[in-house]
C-alpha cells in the first residue's frame, strides 16, 4: 500500500521509523476506530526514561531517540529587549545541562565580541562537565556562510569535548532574490564551501541549515542538501523560517526530504519551527513523527517575532504520548527541571511567560490550587494529563511558608538547595542578610519570596553603582521629589536629588545626575511575587543607552541596537525600581567595559566581511 | 484509494469537502513534491472575504464557510482570576459582534444570578444589533445536562435574535467512573432527553458537547452523538478537554465521527480544544481540515488551565492559508478588529499576552519596529507573512504622537473614534479632563497613553469610593506612611493614614480602614505603557472578599471564589496602585450589590438540583 499511496518507505540507517506506519495507522487504518479505544493508555501516562544513547555526530544508534537541540541562548537572545550579559548565558546553559538537552547553541559569535566570548566561555565550562550519566552536552555556535563566520564560531566552540559548528544560507527563491541576490548555483557552492571550510577546521559535528526552508522549492533542497552532506555536514536542519507552513505539511517536508536526498541516510534530521501561525510546536512534533531525530526549541518558546516551538511543549509532548503514538520516540531530558529553566529564562530575558502558556504558565495546574476544593474532583487525571511534580512545579501552598525570621543559615541553604540554588557562602551571606531583613518585616517567607531575593542579590551584573539609601514624597499632589544616595566602585557616596512626574521617575532622574549617562527607558514593569499585602515587588526595567552598542542580527545581518535590562526587589516599590535601573545601568556599563578589553579576544576570529555591517566596537 | 486506505467518502450535505482529497493530496500526492512548489502563493497572500451565508442553525449554504464560536466570555471567564462585571462582558461581546464571530458564548446562567443577567443582557443587546451586512451573532448559553441548567440558559439567551443552548455531558469512561458515576446507558438517556427539552423550549438551536470526547471511546461517541441528533441538536461539538490530542489525532477523530455517525450530514460538526501540550491551535486546524464547521476558540487564547485555541491563531492561520490549503476554506471574520479585542480582553481579565504570543504579542511583528531599518531589509515577506495592518495593528511610531496639550476636545474625539472608542459626551469630557492633565506634564501623547486613560475612566466598575487624594513619604529608611483621602457614593470625605512595609502597602491599609473590608490581595502588576521615563503606568491589582462570593464551576461542577480585578493607570505608581485598588474595591462591593437585588431575576429559571453545590446568594 506504501507504493499506492506513493509514500517512500524510509531507509532504516538512521533510525527504524517506517512511514507507512505512523501516518498509515493515524489516517489509513483497518478499523477506523482504532485510536483512543480504551482509556487506559490516556490515564496512566509514565514514561520509562530509557538510556541516552552514546553521542556520534551523524547517527543514533536508537532509532526512536530525539534529540533536543535549544537554541534559547541564540534565537532566544534575539527577541527584542532580551540581551544576556555573559553571566546570565552561563547560568542558562548550566540549567540546559541540568535539563540534559543534547546540543546547546551558545551564541552567534560572529555578531559581536561579548557573544564570542560568552560561546567560548560556555564551551569551556559547561562543554566540559561531564554528568554521572557520561552525558555532556554538545556546545554549538551559529555561522552564515562565510570564513569569517565559522572562523569565529570555531574559535567560540573548539573549547568544548563535543563542538559542533552551525551554518546556513537562505535558499527560498524570495531571500535569493530580495536578500541574497544571488543564484541556485552560486548558493550551492557556497555552502559546499563553507561546510567543508568548517570541517577543514577540524570540526567533525558540523550542522547545515537552508534558510527559509519551509518556502523553498523541494527539488532545489534536496540538490543543496544532498551536496552539503558530500561536503561534510552531519546534521541538515530544515527552518520553517516565517513560521508559514501546517504540521501536516511540515511533516511532508521532512519526509520527502528523508526520502529523496541522496546520503540522508548517513545523517540527521533536524527541525526548527518559528511560531507565527502559533503551529510551531505541533509542526515539531509533526516533523520527529515523520522522522527528524533532532528538535530545536527554546524554553519558554521565546524567540524572534512569536518565537519558536517551546521546549517544555514538545518535550512533554513526547514524553506523554511518544510511547503510544509514534513507536516509542523518547528524549533525554530530566523534565523536573523544566520549571526552573523556565523561571531562570523568563527572569533573565525579561520575557514573561503567560499565565495560560502550556505546561509553565501560572495557571496550567490552577484547576488545583486556584479552585476550592471540596471533594467534587474525586479523581486527579479527569482533568490532569500530567503531573506538576513531573516538570518540578512545586507549589508554595505545599512546600513553601517553611521560613521565617527566626530560622538560621543552614535552613536556608537546605532550602536553597532543595530549590536549585547551589550559591558559594559569599552569595549565600549576601542573601541572608535580605533574607533577614525581609524575615523582620514579613512573617512569613515562602519560596518565591526567596527565590525573588536570590534574583535581586546573585544574578546580579558586577557592580559599578550600587544603591545607598532613596528617599521620596509624592502623591495626588503633584511635586514628586526624590532623594537617592549611590556608592561607587571605590565606595565613595554620591547624593542627588530630582523632581519627576512620579515617584520613580524623580528617583531615576536623580540617579541620572550621579551616573550621567544619557538612556532611554524603554520598558518599566513590576509584578508581586507573592500574595498579599505585605508581597515583595519585582521590578523590570528595559534600557538603551542613546549611543547604542551594536550587534548583527544573524538572519538578516542588520544592525541591531543592544538593550539591557535589570531586576529589583523589595517590599518597597519605589525602592525595588531603584534597584532594577541601577541593576540595568551596571549590567550596560560593564557591558561597553568589556566590549573595551580587546587584548582578551583573539583579533583573527572577527575579520568581519565588508559587505555585512560592521558591528560597532 | 479512498475505499483501499478506508478512509470514507463524506456526504456532501453539510459541505462539500472530500476527505480523500485533502489528506490525500498532503500526504499521498502523486507527486511527493506538490506542496511549496513556487515561492509565488506564499510572497501573496490576500483572501478575497467571501459573502457570509445565511444563518441556519444546522446547515451552512457554502461548504467552504466554518463559524467562529468565542467562547472567551465562558471558557476564557473561567480562568482563575478572570471574573469579568457584567458591564466587562458587554463591552467585549460588543467587541466580538464588530469582529464578527457567528456565535458568541456569554457565559454560563446556572452558575450565577450576575452570569445570568450577564446573558440576557448581552441577548437582549448584542443578540438583537443587526450590522449593516445582515448579520446579527448567535447568543449562546451553557447548560449542564439538567433542566436547571438549560431553564436558565433558555432564560438568558431566548431575548436574542437568534438564541442557542448548549448542553453538555461527560462521555469518556474515567468522568463516567469518577464525576458522573453513571453507566453508558444513562448518559444517553440523560443526553437524548435534555436536548429534546432544550427544543421543547422553543430554542430552535441547540449544541450538544460529548464532554472529553478526545478520550471516549469512538463506538460510544457515534451513538450517543447520533441520538443527540434524533432528539433535535443542530450542532455537535466535540471538545479534546483536556488537551491531550495531536493533530492528526484530533482529525481523525472528526473525521471518524463525520463518517460513522447516523444522521450527521444534518448538522454542522464543531471543534473544542484544550491547550494543555501546547497543540490547541493546530488540533482546531486539523479539525476544520477533516470538516468541522464550527471552531470554538477564545481571544488570546484564555480558558482554563493552558487555555484554549486562540482565536486570532485560528482565524489567521485558515486566512493565510485556507485558500490555498483546505479548499477555500473561510471565515466571516473581519481580522482588522482583532488587536482591539485582544488588548480588551487581556486589560479586563487580567491574562496578559507574552511578548512572544503569535499574532498579537507585542515583539510578533518587532522586527519591524525593534530593529534598525537600515536598507538590508530589502522586501517585506522576507520575513513577514502577515501584514500588521490585517490585524489592526498601528504603532505608536506610524499613527502616534499626534495629540499635544494644546488639543482641543475634537482632536481627542476624532483620535479616539480612529482608535475605536466611541465614547458619549459624558465619557469624553472625562477622558478629556484627564488628558489634559496628563499633557500638561507629558509632551507628546501616544496611542497607548491615550488608550491608558481610557481604560482607566471609561471601563471602570460603577463608582462606590473614589479616589481623593494620597500623599506618600517612602524610602530605604523604612516607616513607609500613606495618607488617602477618598470620596463616598454621598460626596462625604474619608481620611485615613497609616503606615506600611512599603508605600502602596501603606496606602492600602489606609484605605482598609476607611472601607472597612476584609480583602485578600491576590495579585499586583504594573507595566509602563508607553516608552520613556516619564511613562504613564498601568496597575492592576486582583482581590478577593475574605468571605467571598462564589459561583458553580462549569465542568467540575465545583464552588468556585469569584476574584475581582481593577486597573488605574497615572504618571506616579503610587497614586494608580490606589486607582486600581480602590476600582477592585468597587467591582467586589458592586457585585455583592446586584447579587442582593433579587427582584430583577427571574427566579424560576434557577433552581438548581441538590446535588450541585449551591450558589452562595
């Protein structure tokens, strides 16, 4: 019947996924009925975690393991406003370790000198850490088609047990024409080229990627991808760019593309979905159905535009229904710290997650804690799928209100621990000063409190400016004045005082008096992290300096104009945003002091091309 | 083939689609390479809007046409924290009337004597307003399957031009076993004789729901659906509850019940999907796709737990694509109206949208206005496949800084009527006010400032206490003091001062001890809503009664706390975290208020059965 319906069967090299059976049973079954026949398999959703497989660039001696590809710190990053500082990218890759995703793509280390050396920082380290299980992830640094490109990709990643490098060039006839402005052949030879330039390097994990794949036309990639893969590359990733394409036609791209490139049998599959028509994460699961063995995603789905597939989406996804409708498809993630990830992104990049959003938004187990429970719910999977353990969601209700003022240091590094945080006393000393603090005022602290308190004292740039004492008056009637006193790198005080529209923008113009710098603020915004009254405010803000650091945005090869963002909490709210736009002037002043070092970075990486913005520093 | 791969012929009465031919030719094509041959249909795509048919309950002239249902006042009001006034709920079913969705669903009467006032009001208002193309919105009500139930949903809806009563009952084995304790038999028994009650009513429109239909078994969905049929249900909707399905799942599931199920080419098939791995908006895709022609769906896509599928992903994705895809599929929405319905419905419940939302986050098209425009991006569908415009999207930037504060009260009216707000004098005066205000301290006013002062004067609750004055003194010192003067419903004024962890815990307990209520403060948020340092900001608080009000919960049948929310917006935060406490304030003490006038309730319509927990009023 497979030849009837002209559907290929698929070679078994790489994996034993057999097309005729997945669509077949879903679409083309004998009995009709065939599919939620019982509802035993709905209710008793576990998955036995089998085995990682040993790490070989090209192959995966399990047919039916995934790998996770999260590329949060590459695509993610590139959201507006999401700029990381390299500490924060450190962190993020540690917690993508934690989570136990296959590769990790650290950066574009062409776009600017602080990306290459956050990549080389992350390759490093985190590249190196082998786990219990053996496991270490692959660190991988996108290119375009170019020397220069890989050159400062291979620098950024070399560091790494598994480097892998990533390049790509658009080949859909509208980014030839309006953005390339070139040939078919010329694109051809160019990514020929260049992957075998990345595997003259020494590279033997090389990744290909055809730009806008999702618009290009199939014969023409299965020529560029059949000559990339002579030329060296071993994973072929197929974007759906502008997020344009149905998972029905998403999984057709990905299986004619398995069945009719010549030498896809001797590498691997990938898929990176954008989000625009909201189908990203079903276009992902839709291509490993029809064989990719490779996902990229980021945490939380964030990303350029509506973002990409979202990983805890996809990994839940297969994890609840990989056993039972797709031959056993299973992934190597430790889904108990999805949670966590999740929190760490969303405070770093400042992109919040919805309270709707799929498997992390506040609400997805609110059927639990939001609504009285009087009896009526007997039986937990009538309206649950999966459990919040499984993605590490521990409520405050359940564990949380276990400290107050009068519990000590090891209570609350066992907390700490219990929560993730594993800090060096020097930052634990420095918590528990606040925590103390905060203990005096509020009786008691649950665990978002405390991991608010972490956020504002840990994951905090290296200080420049840090805040004395502010003082303010306002109201209704107008003449809002505020007094901030500022300690400096050498611990000299500076005060000032300023009028505003409000309160925090009298505190912010006097902190510009004692900083002078000229900055734009472009996002303000505060939430409280914990109920009541007595809540401890989290405050955002978003800011540029108005002579902008510069990088080059991957895709398009813009200009894109650096933003920096900072956190603050208190119970105070005037004094939780002093603290965020001190945090936010620190983290962009360290960030032009860095881009100043030169001498740390090795000048032969970044000899830019001329035809591509130059990227400013 | 069709008869080979068993997949059945559909009957052409509903609509004319053909399942062989799409599944076919997406995944069985003869040639494999069928789909994005040319670049040319992606670079362009506009869809001429087809004439919407004529309104039958059980049929639809043009087999291409698929009905929007919104079920945002329902479904979405069901999120925790996202109670709605009934005065809310107006204003966004006036919304979805000018989107115009074919039925909105208003809420559900049996929970509450204010949902049902809700529902007849919006019958009696928006169910009657004919636009000038002919087409008024189908009111629809939800009932349990009990005379109660669809008693007072028939109370609430029968005003409407054209009413609906939708009735639902588990199906699946696990809420047979566990809610409903109930074997098979009787849930057909129960099923058949309550939609020939709901017809016996009068109501010519009745919608019967399978609820968990996604994990029934498919033998027993064909028989209960088809006596439903016998019994006089003019449509079938068939919700994955708790989001489990993927695509291909979910349309084969409507597919299987499109062609096993007696009787049902005389009636129209619909979708409900659930958002809890992420699938909900490709699932009601794929369920168009295989002939459903109703898609239930919410705006930005709220509901319960993760929500559900979003309208704008839903609309767009068959407006994109519909054409060239599912055979002409189209829908009567008019897409120009859908960031309007999406910022209200985010501002009145609170759900805010992530940046990275598609369609209607903010950065879904921020690569236009985030990133420097400087040449390279030579052709807009590069990366662009919707246009902003389509979603009535207008930037600050393009249509913004227009009003000044030398404007005078036409230039306001007429921006605002541009911006959709057609305000009465009384209104307008108001905002007016306030504007002037706001200009005298701010340069230029933006969009979004102007929107800001709206919401907060127009679509606030009846006024009970309003603000006075507030003065504050905070700082890192500590003794953070409020004063807050505020007015009664009689003019008297009330003053108060007290002190507080921080500045707005200071004005809250002030006002505490004026209002003299036990109040939960559940959550607070602000965002600046415009750029820049002196930004308006947006407050929103969420509170709840200590003794609260309570109403049933529509599937579990639980006694939900109703929560109340309130927004201020104003240039210092202090003085809107009061405006949005002391509107919160109004909304609960306004809502116990109606709850006590019986006299205006049919009470009839309301007895509810002992075994469902009561109402608390």
């Amino acid at each position: 019947m497979a030849a009837l319906c002209s559907i290929p069967s698929f070679s078994t090299t790489t994996n034993s996924f057999n097309l005729t059976s997945p669509y077949h049973s879903l679409f083309f079954s004998k009995s009709s009925v065939n599919l939620p026949q019982q509802s035993t398999p709905f209710n008793t959703i576990k998955c036995s975690l089998s085995r990682r497989p040993e790490y070989t660039p090209n192959r995966i001696s399990d047919p039916n393991y995934v790998r996770i590809f999260d590329t949060t710190l590459r695509d993610g990053e590139q959201s507006p406003g999401a700029t990381l500082t390299s500490k924060e990218k450190l962190d993020i890759a540690r917690q993508l370790a934690k989570l136990g995703v296959d590769i990790i793509e650290a950066g574009f280390p062409a776009s600017s000198k602080d990306d290459l050396e956050a990549v080389k920082m992350i390759a490093k380290e985190v590249g190196n850490n082998i786990d219990g299980d053996g496991h270490v992830p692959v660190i991988c640094g996108l290119a375009r088609c170019n020397r220069a490109d890989i050159d400062a990709s291979w620098e950024a990643v070399k560091y790494a047990k598994r480097p892998r490098i990533h390049t790509f060039i658009a080949t859909s006839d509208i980014h030839l024409k309006h953005k390339l402005r070139k040939s078919r052949e010329e694109v051809i030879q160019i990514a020929r080229e260049m992957v075998s330039y990345a595997r003259s390097l020494g590279c033997e994990d090389v990744e290909f990627s055809p730009e806008d794949a999702g618009r290009s036309e199939k014969e023409f990639l299965y020529q560029i991808l059949g000559e990339v893969i002579k030329a060296g590359a071993t994973t072929l990733n197929i974007p759906d760019t502008v997020g344009i394409l149905l998972p029905v036609e998403f999984g057709q791209l990905i299986a004619d593309i398995k069945s009719n490139t010549p030498g896809i049998e001797n590498v691997i599959i990938s898929t990176h979905c954008q989000n625009d028509l909201g189908q990203a994460s079903s276009n992902t699961v839709a291509g490993a159905y029809a064989g990719a063995r490779q996902l990229e995603v980021t945490v939380n789905g964030i990303g350029e535009r509506a973002g990409n597939a979202s990983l805890e989406e996809v990994v839940m996804t297969i994890k609840c229904r990989g056993k039972e409708l797709m031959e056993g498809l299973y992934t190597g993630i430790n889904t108990r710290h999805i949670v966590m990830a999740s929190k760490m992104v969303a405070e770093y990049t400042g992109l919040a997650v919805q309270p709707h959003k799929a498997i992390v938004g506040a609400n997805a187990f609110a059927h639990e804690s939001g609504i009285h429970q009087d009896g009526m719910l007997k039986h937990k999977s009538t309206y649950e799928i999966i459990s919040p353990e499984d993605i590490g969601l521990h409520r405050s209700n359940e564990s949380g209100i276990v400290l107050g003022k009068l519990s000590g240091r090891h209570a609350l590094k066992s907390r700490l621990l219990e929560l993730g945080y594993a800090l060096d006393d020097k930052d634990l000393d420095d918590v528990f000063w606040r925590f103390k603090a905060v203990a005096e005022k509020k009786k008691h602290l649950s665990d978002s409190d405390i991991e608010a308190l972490i956020s504002d004292e840990v994951f905090q740039p290296k200080i420049i400016w840090s805040v004395g004492d502010v003082q303010v008056t306002c109201g209704t009637l107008g003449l809002s004045t505020a007094t901030v006193k500022l300690i400096d790198a050498d611990g000299a005080e500076h005060v000032a005082c300023s009028i505003g529209t409000g309160p925090v923008d009298a505190a912010y113009k006097a902190i510009d008096i004692i900083v002078k710098r000229s900055v734009v603020l472009l996002e303000y915004s505060m939430n409280s992290v914990t109920e009541g009254i007595d809540a401890i405010a989290s405050t955002r803000v978003l800011i540029r300096p108005e002579n902008g650091h510069t990088s080059t945005h991957a895709l398009t090869g813009e200009t894109v104009h650096r933003t920096f963002s900072g956190t603050g909490a208190g119970m105070d709210i005037v004094v939780s945003s002093v603290r965020a736009y001190v945090s936010a002037l620190n983290k962009m002043l360290g960030f032009k002091e860095t881009a100043a070092s030169k001498e740390s970075i090795d000048n032969s990486a970044l000899k830019v091309p001329s035809e591509i913005s130059q990227v400013s520093f």
